[in-house]
C-alpha cells in the first residue's frame, strides 16, 4: 500500500510529461494527416519543413529578438510557404501525370535529403538553444512538475486542432477538402479547381508544420538532424490511421504518453525502439489504425 | 446551345469515340442510347470537361468549351455522374454544398436546398445522414439535386436510371420531366431507351462510339433497328411482338 502511494505521484508525472510531447506529435500528425488525406502518400518532406521552421522560429527570437508571438507567426507563415512550394516543385507535375503513389514518395526523399542537406551545408549542423522564455520555468500542478512552455505548447495545440476541426467541417473550403479526400476527381466535376485546393491543403499543413517546429525547437533545440523526432508524426498518424484527422490526434498523443512511460518505467534507450516496433506492429496488424478508413473505403 | 463537332477521344491505344456529332437546344430533353461500352459515359465525361478530345471541338453558347472540368461547371454545365458518385463521407446536406461550391450567394444556395427538398422529400428526412449509408434510390435523388445545386443551363445525366427499381426508375424519369417544365436543358445518356425516347425531344444512338443513328424520339421509338436492338420488340410477319 505505501509502495504504491509512492509511486503514483510518479505514473502522474509521466503522464503530464507523456502528454507534453504527446501533444506537439498530434499537431505534426495532424499536418502529415492533411496531406495523406488529400494526396494518399506520405510525405516524408514534411517532417523537413517542421525543421526549417523550428530553424525560422530561432533565428526569428534569437537573431531578430521577437517575442514568441511573432515568432511562432513567422514560422507558421514560412512553414506554410515552404509546404506549398514543396507541392509545386516536388509533386505538382506528377500529379498531372497521375503518377503512381510510390513515385511521389521517391520525390518526398529527395527533397527530404535536399533540405537536410542544404541546412548542413548552409546554417551548419549545430544545436542551436531558444532564448530562456521563462525565469521559473516549471509549473507544479497536483503534485506533478510541469514546464510552463509546455503546458502553453499543449493548450495551444489543443486550440489549433479544433479550429482546424472547425474550419474542416463548418466551411465552403474545409468541406470541399473533405470531399476530393474521398473523391478528387469528382470534386472537380463540382467546380472545385483541384491545384488550389491542394496548394491550400499543404499551406494549411505547413501552419501546423510551423507550430510544431517551434515547440520542438524550444523543447529540444533546432538543428539539421531532427528527423528522428519528425519521424514520429508518421507513426503517430500511421497509429491513429493515414489520413483520419481525430486518429492523428489520438495517435499523437498516444504515442507521447506510451513512449514516455516505456522510457521512464524501462529505458530511455529503449524509447525509440518501442516506438518504431509500435510502427511496425500497426503497419502489419493494423495498418488502417484506430480510427482509419478501410482500405475498401479508400478506393 | 452544345455543339459537338466532330469528337475523337481516346484512352490511350483504345478509341473510344469516333468523330462523333451532336447538338443539345436550349430548352430541350436530348438522349443518348447505346449498349454497354458504346461510349456514353466517355462523350459525357468529356462533355463536362474530364477527358480531351483528340480531334472536333466543342463549343457550348457560341464559345469554346473551356479547359478543365472546375471551368465547365462555371461556364453553366453540370455533370451527374455514372453510378452517382456521391462523397460517402459527406452529408446529404454537404453533398448539396458541394454541388452549389462554386457560387457565393449563402441565401440563394439555402432557398434552393429548401426547394430541393420539396422536390425529394428524401433529402429532407436524411439531411444529416452521411451519403454512404443511403440506399441506391436515395443516392441517385441526391446525386441529381447535388447536379442542380450549381444551377447549371445544361445538365448532363448519365444513366440515372441504373441499378433502381421500376419504381424509383419512373420517379426519376417523371423528375426529369419536371425540370425539364422548369426550362433546364438536359442531356440524358440511358440504357432505358423506351422510357428515355419518351421524354425527349431528340436521341442519337451511339454504337462503338460512333452515331449510327439520329431523330426525334418519337421517330426512333417508330424504328425497325431501334425496336430490334434497344427496345426488345421483335417483328414478326410485321407486327411488333414483345
Ligand atoms: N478509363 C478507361 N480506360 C480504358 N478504356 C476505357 C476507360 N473507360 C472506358 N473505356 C472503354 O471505352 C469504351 C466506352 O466506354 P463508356 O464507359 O463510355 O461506355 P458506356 O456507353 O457508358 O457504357 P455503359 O452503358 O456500360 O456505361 C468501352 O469500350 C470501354 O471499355
Ligand atoms: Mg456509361
């Protein structure tokens, strides 16, 4: 009985800490969802766009001296940017050709090892620090320590994703992305000019690119090599299921407090294991996901 | 108000339609009868703008038709497609907006859902209902009011009839009356060809995607090769049999 008195204020711990991270891989898998959902592949350039922005966010607080606010705006404006030119330079001639899937993903590697590459040979490949935003950084609720920043980068990632859920299904413009989802090629027989939409798509996902870029960043530092972290908005959204934006969620922050607590009650060397077995795991015996469609539903 | 010159359209090696003719008048109930594969589907879908021709062209109000599917819907025509094709993750309702995306008039697109509705009281009772979950009927009402949303001056219908009951079938076929009544000019590809000749003021019959015959419904209904081949009456010592 003492034991487990003991222990529970620890469990408490890494759930708040779980839920942290858990919800900066929602915001990145909610991006990576959009695009899926809308171009059916993955887009392994995304996750480099999420660093290029934590990249903008830096150099907007540290070299410009910004506030956050600005510069969470910065990098969410320049993320978006990025994204939609990722599309017109990566994909958007394959698209026209109907291209076959596997296709656009060769071109999302390359371009993911262009970017990593031109930050290398450009910027460098160092860690490079946010400003301190807070003089007492944590927070202690209910006996459990939390960092300021991240309980402002959950809140925040909780408000980002329900103005998305809003915009995807209260607008002109979200519902029309939902229905090419389903079928774009109709979509278009309804007045919807397919090149717009997509465009709007990535930009919308380079937002989200943006925030997390950011919030990563400050948790974990910028540099060229954060593709290990940016790897887990695909897992997280391959858990919840390509393409499903409440799965993308749930997948994120799943995975945040499940990775948390194998690396607190196991090993932190075994996290990153853990997570790809996970990937694995569902790839094989679920590759629809929690809340994906069926492959059926896809066609 | 359409003119079609003189079409050619491929898919890839395979010639689907072979310089094919043919004009819709403002006003009018134009139909397209042919057996499976004789290339309705394609001449529609070309129509709409989702497949170029590889010669003739198409001029609809005295203009080019424009490229790209999203353009011809904005020049006034509007496609209900094969086999309904509706967003099955959508709602009825959401289905209908996206029928009316490209126009911007909130009050207008709402006081045409509510007319809609009058028109199929399906839609009403299933308004929130996702797409997917309706029955083939029910679809195809929604599929139709979805092709209207846009308000289009031509509507194109390919096979509304297919997969329904005899029931729903005459429905459907009274509805296009309707509309017609109302000044919408269509153009109406059927296997149906009895009930489609009935309703219409013109056919073409395409067969291996060539026009092998034109005329008024009521003469083609009166047709020894349409009586044969579409309408199932054999003669015999010359009197139609069934
Ligand atoms: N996407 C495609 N690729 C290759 N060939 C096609 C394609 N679509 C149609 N065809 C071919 O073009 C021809 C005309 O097809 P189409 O669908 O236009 O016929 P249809 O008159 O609509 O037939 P149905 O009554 O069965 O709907 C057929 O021979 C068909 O095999
Ligand atoms: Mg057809």
């Amino acid at each position: 009985m003492e034991g487990l008195v003991l222990k529970l204020p620890l469990a408490f711990q890494t759930l708040v800490t779980g839920l942290a991270i858990g919800g900066i891989y929602a915001l990145m898998a909610v991006g990576y969802s959009l695009i899926f959902s809308i171009l059916n592949f993955s887009n392994f350039a995304y996750g480099m766009v999420i660093m290029l922005a934590s990249f903008l966010g830096y150099f907007a607080m540290s070299g410009l001296g910004l506030g956050l606010g600005p510069a969470l705006l910065c990098a969410m404006l320049g993320a978006a940017l990025l994204s939609f030119l990722n599309e017109r330079v990566a994909y958007s001639s394959l698209r026209r050709r109907r291209a076959p899937p596997l296709y656009f993903m060769i071109s999302a590697m390359g371009t993911s090892i262009f970017l990593e590459n031109m930050v290398y040979a450009t910027i460098g490949s160092r860690y490079n620090a946010y400003p301190e935003l807070f003089a007492v950084p944590t927070l202690n609720i209910f006996g459990a320590s939390i960092g300021k920043m991240d309980l402002f980068a959950m809140v925040f990632s909780v408000l980002a994703i329900s103005a998305l859920t809003f915009f995807i299904h209260h607008t002109r413009l979200g519902i029309a992305i939902r229905g090419a989802s389903y079928d774009a090629s109709m979509a278009e027989l309804n007045g919807v000019s397919l090149d717009w939409l997509i465009g709007t798509v990535f930009a919308l996902a380079g937002l989200f690119a943006g925030l997390s870029g950011v919030f990563l960043g400050i948790k974990y530092m910028a540099y060229p090599n954060m593709g290990w972290i940016t790897n887990k908005a695909y897992i997280a959204a391959v858990i919840g299921g390509l393409g499903s934006l409440p799965g993308a969620v749930a997948g994120g922050f799943l995975l945040g407090v499940l990775e948390t607590f194998v690396s607190v009650y196991l090993s932190s060397t075994l996290r990153d294991v853990f997570s790809f077995s996970l990937l694995i795991l569902f790839l094989v015996l679920m590759p629809s996901g929690l809340f994906g469609k069926t492959l059926e539903e896809k066609v | 108000m359409l003119d079609v010159d003189c079409i050619s359209v491929c898919y890839g090696q395979i010639r689907a339609l072979r310089r094919v003719s043919l004009k819709v008048p403002r006003g009018s109930v134009v139909s397209l009868v042919g057996a499976n594969g004789a290339g309705k589907s394609t001449l529609m879908m070309t129509i709409a703008g989702a497949l170029r021709p590889t010669e003739g062209r198409i001029a609809f109000d005295g203009r080019p038709l424009p490229a790209g599917p999203h353009r011809v819907v904005a020049a006034g025509i509007s496609l209900v497609p094969e086999r309904r094709r509706l967003y099955a993750n959508l709602t009825v309702r959401e289905n209908l907006l996206m029928g009316a995306h490209l126009r911007r008039d909130r009050e207008g697109i709402h006081a045409d859902i509510d007319r809609l509705c009058g028109l199929f009281p399906i839609l009403k009772e299933r308004f929130s209902q996702y797409a997917g979950t309706l029955s083939g009927g029910e679809q195809q009402m929604v599929a139709i009011a979805r092709g209207l949303m846009s308000r289009p001056a031509l509507l194109l219908m390919d096979e509304p009839s297919l997969g329904l009951a005899p029931l729903i079938t005459r429905q459907v076929f009274s509805i296009i009356a309707d509309l017609r009544r109302q000044g919408t000019t269509i153009l109406l590809a059927e296997q149906n060809a009895h009930q489609s000749l009935e309703i219409s003021d013109y056919a073409y019959v395409l067969e291996s995607g060539e026009v092998v015959l034109e005329g008024s419904g009521q003469v083609l209904l009166n047709d020894v090769r349409m009586q044969e081949s579409y309408l199932g009456i054999r003669k015999k010592n010359g009197r139609p049999v069934r």
